[in-house]
C-alpha cells in the first residue's frame, strides 16, 4: 500500500521487498489535499509513495490506491 511523507521526511525505507519507487506523486490538491505526512508529530503537506508494482499500476493508467492508515493524519477544523 501506498504510504505519505512530506518533502521533508522523504522517501520510506523499507526493511525487505517490495520497495518504494524512486519518486513521489503529488495527490490532487496538493498542497491542500488534506493528506499530510505520516511521521509522527510532522504536519507537512504530504506526497504519496506507491510500491513498486502501484507505480506499475499507475504507469497503466491506475490512479486510485489504498494508503496504510498509519501514515496519514486527519485535522479537523
């Protein structure tokens, strides 16, 4: 699943396959989309990284995934 961080935080290292891809996609809004980063006590726009066989999906034309709950925030205004 895909997972947010912030320019800031970057890319998620992954402890075994499959990796993240090498680069991120902005999701609509941006940076006002409501998805912020997902490290703890960062409230960053965030900026989505997909597994490698997502951004297969995406290069196929595939724009919706799932995200890990975990690493995204929700601010309630």
């Amino acid at each position: 699943m895909a997972i947010s961080r912030c320019e800031t935080h970057g890319r998620p290292k992954a402890n075994k396959p499959p990796e993240y891809a090498e680069h991120p996609h902005l999701p609509v809004g941006h940076p006002n989309s409501g998805i912020i980063c997902g490290s703890r006590g960062c409230r960053n726009p965030g900026r989505i990284w997909l597994k490698l066989d997502e951004e297969k999906q995406y290069g196929a034309g595939e724009r919706i995934f799932g995200i890990h709950t975990y690493t995204a925030k929700v601010i309630v205004q």
